[in-house]
C-alpha cells in the first residue's frame, strides 16, 4: 500500500541538520556505559566480568530493536513513531540514572539499547523525505551524523562520569533527548505508512526481500565484510596502545576515536557523489580504501602519525560505503524501507561481531600484523564482490 509521499520540499537544510543531530544524539546512547564500568565495579562492588554484563545488554537491545521495532517504520505513521520511541528512550534512560541497584540498571540498560534505534527510524525518513536527486546526500549526513554521535560518546560519557558520577551520564542524555524529542515534535511532517501488513506479516516479509532482490544480497555481504574490517581494528586497538611501543591506556584510544570525525564530516561529500557517479562505483572505492587504511595499520604499527592517516582513511572510506550501499537498497522498494534498512543493519551488526572474533582471534596468535591481514583480507573480498555489481 502506498499512501501518499510527503513532498520533498519539507526536506529543508535545517531538518535534515535537525534528522542528522537526532540520529546521532540517539545512537550515542548506545555506547556511554562502554566508558565508565570501572565505576560501576566500584560502586556496586563488581568485578570486571559481572560489570561487562551492562554493554552486553544495551547492544542486545540494540540487536532485537532493529530487527522488531525499526520494521515498524512502513507499518505505522513515522513522525508518531519516532516520538513514542523517543519518549520510551528517555523514560529508560531516567530508569538507569535512579538505578538503586546493579540488577535494575542491567534491565534498564536493555530498554535504552532497545529505544535507541529510533536512529534506525530516522535514517530511512531521511530517505523517504528526500528528492530523488538528492537521497545520497541525505542519507550521508543523517548517517554522519550517527558516526559523530558513536564518537563522541566514549569520549563525554568519560569526561561526566569522571567529574560527577554514571548516573549524570544518563541524566544529561535524558535531557539531550527530551529536547531532540521536542524539536522534532515542532518540525517533523508526517509521513503516512507504505504497508498494511500485519506485524507477523511485516516481519516475514523480511525474508521475502532477501530472496527476491540479488541486489541486496549482494550489497549486505559487502556491507558485512567491511564492518568486520573496521570492527576488528577498533577492537584491538586498545591492546595495540597497551604494547611497549605505545605504552598508553584507553584515553589514546579515545583521543583517536576522535580522529575519525573527520571522515564523519565528509559523509554528505560522499553522499553527494553517490548521487551523481552512482552508489556502485563509490562502494568499491570505499572498500578499496579501507584496504589502503590496513595496508597503513600494518606497515607503521609503530606510528602514531601513521595510525592517525590510516584511521581519517578507513573511517571516510566506511562511511561512504555504507551510505553508498544503503542508497542501493533503498531504491529496490520505496515502499518497504525500513524493512530493507532492518536487513541491512542486522547485516551490518553481525560482521561487527564476526570482525572482533575473528581479527581478536588473528591478534592473539600473529599480533598486530594479524589484525591487519585479516582487514585487508575482508575489505578486499568487499571489493571485488561490489565491482560484480
């Protein structure tokens, strides 16, 4: 069913600044508590193991909020969703700043990774409310948007839990939320639903996309590949910074986290060149480039600079191919973007997982030099998978 498109005149430069900073500022929550679980050790008189339980949660959250919550973006009228979603993230995160105990804050850790992929209802309203000839460019700023707000979250949520406490963490992004809920109240239009499927209905059609469009399966391998590259180097970083030649802690790692920003900014570029030379073309490049960026990691592991040219690199090069791939599958079916989105971004989740097995699995047995082999492997295969599109 299509009910009518909202015209692309609503898609404004400052709602489409408004989409990128909600999506981010969405995203972010799920990855603060990643920063302050020495506090929460202490605190609650924990030992590392029982402490790592929180992340574990959010992201499993995260996992069955885009797989049973961001279909419901064909089914039901968006503006309307996205604020309902938006209202249950901020009850879950006042939920955790009041948390009398480690038990309470783990449930409610799991409700604010379920809510926040509300990121993952903007992303294809965006898209939705774009002119055709200028999606790409949409989709890259939202999405940069919500690699700005991974970022940066580390990065605040260490800095507030250090001065103040955890529990502000989760206070000042109640806040943050409730005013990006309020904002987008004022300037969202609606948009009408595309499906009226029944849930059951809709969440099977899931697979019903997979098999019909080669395209997209095609496109969430490479997708699934290059993540697994670019997971597999954050998650060894920290154990790179630790060796003899760095000697440096988790604040290293943040710092250049920060780094990557730079490719962020650069996403609507990207996207803007998608929408002229075609999303093809720009995967294979960004795949391409993620193999410069390992070849890099490998040949100075004992340079800072290095590592900084090699992270601005894979960071821009990841972010265009994601835009680029998601301009792909979004143009299969008009009417059924957020299940394409759903596919794509469990897709996507699962090669992060598989990248830190695996390239966690290379470090332990070849060091570094495994870590790197094991991206330019995955990133490589990406690459000529997307030039047989």
């Amino acid at each position: 069913m299509q009910t009518g498109r909202v015209r692309s005149e609503h898609l404004s430069a400052a709602l489409i600044r408004l989409l990128a900073v909600g999506a981010g500022a969405a995203v972010a929550n799920s990855y603060y508590n990643q920063a302050f679980l020495g506090h929460l050790t202490a605190d609650f008189g924990l030992t590392a193991g029982p402490a790592a339980i929180v992340p574990v949660l959010t992201q499993a959250g995260n996992a069955l909020g885009v797989l049973f919550l961001a279909p419901l973006g064909d089914r039901l009228e968006r503006k309307s969703l996205i604020l309902v979603t938006i209202a249950a993230l901020v009850a879950a995160l006042i939920g955790a700043a009041v948390s009398p105990g480690f038990v309470w804050l783990a449930v409610a850790s799991f409700a604010v990774g379920l809510f926040a992929t509300v990121a993952q209802q903007i992303v294809p309203l965006a898209v939705h409310l774009a002119p055709p000839d200028s999606q790409g460019r949409a989709l890259g700023t939202v999405t940069g948007g919500i690699l700005i707000g991974i970022l940066l979250a580390r990065a605040a949520s260490g800095i507030i839990s250090d001065l103040w406490g955890w529990p502000y963490v989760f206070w000042l992004a109640a806040a943050v939320m409730s005013i990006v809920g309020a904002a987008l109240a004022c300037r969202l239009p609606r948009a009408m639903p595309t499906t009226n499927l029944s849930y059951l209905r809709l969440l099977g059609s899931l697979w019903t996309l997979v098999r019909k469009y080669s395209v997209l399966r095609r496109v969430v391998v490479v997708q699934f590949l290059i993540f697994a590259a670019f997971i597999s180097f954050w998650s060894n970083l920290a154990l790179l910074m630790a060796e003899p030649q760095y000697g440096l802690g988790g604040t290293a790692v943040g710092l250049l986290a920060l780094v990557g920003v730079v490719g962020a900014l650069a996403a609507p570029i990207a996207g803007g060149f998608t929408d002229r030379r075609g999303p093809a073309m720009v995967a294979s490049m960004g795949a391409g480039l993620v193999v410069l960026a390992f070849v890099i990691f490998g040949l100075w592991q004992s340079s800072i600079i290095g590592l900084v040219i090699g992270i601005v690199i894979m960071d821009l090069a990841v972010q265009s191919a994601q835009v680029a791939n998601q301009s792909r599958i979004y143009a299969l079916d008009p009417n059924a973007r957020s299940r394409l989105n759903t596919i794509f971004m469990a897709t996507m989740l699962a090669g992060g997982a598989v990248g830190a097995g695996i390239g966690g699995a290379a470090y332990a047995e070849w060091g570094w030099s495994g870590t790197c082999a094991f991206g330019v492997i995955s990133a490589t295969s990406a690459m000529l998978l997307s030039r047989k599109s």
